[in-house]
C-alpha cells in the first residue's frame, strides 16, 4: 500500500481499515494534528481512536501535566482515563500525601 494524502497529513501510516473507525468517532485531521503538537510517544490511529473513545483531548493531557504528571506515553494517558486518574485525583492526593507528610 502506497502513502495517502491523510498518511502524510498526519505523519504516520493510516491502515486504510481504520479510516470508517476515525470518522466514527470523530479522529479528524484537526485532532491528531492537535494530539502530535503536544509531542506524545506511540502516537497511531488506534490511539486516536482510544483517545476519543476515553476522552483523552488537549485539556486533559494539558491538566495532567499542569498536575505534575508529564507523560507523553499514548498508553498511559488512555490508561489514567480508564482507571480514574484525573486532575483532581492526582491534585487530592498530592494534597493527603503533604498533609502526611506533615503529621509525621
């Protein structure tokens, strides 16, 4: 299979399979251009297509990082979102951690 126009848009092979899955859940050009500026690791349509269905955007990554969490793994983003990890988790918990810390 030769380059597409959308491969060399994004920077990376797109299988032509997962071209029906992307416009489902919305992977538009705009979004994956928005996901690579923020210079994530393992970055490919399945993540793009996990980043929308766990609801992985600009924002979250953003306040992740602002949070002190400053992964740029794919994997792991996904990750937090499935198991909970949000801003306000990552912020309360540093929050009990430094309370601890100060009874002791």
């Amino acid at each position: 299979m030769g380059s597409t126009h959308l491969d060399e848009r994004l920077g990376f092979s797109v299988d032509p399979d997962k071209i029906f899955a992307m416009a489902i859940f919305d992977v538009s050009v705009d979004f994956a251009q928005e996901m690579k500026n923020l210079k994530l690791r393992n970055l490919d349509s399945d993540k793009l297509i996990a980043f929308r269905i766990f609801g992985v955007d600009a924002k979250f990554i953003q306040e992740i990082r602002k949070e002190g969490l400053n992964t740029d793994d794919s994997d792991k983003l996904v990750a937090f979102r499935i198991h909970g990890v949000s801003p306000e988790f990552v912020r309360s918990v540093r929050t009990a951690a430094t309370r601890r810390a100060k009874t002791i």
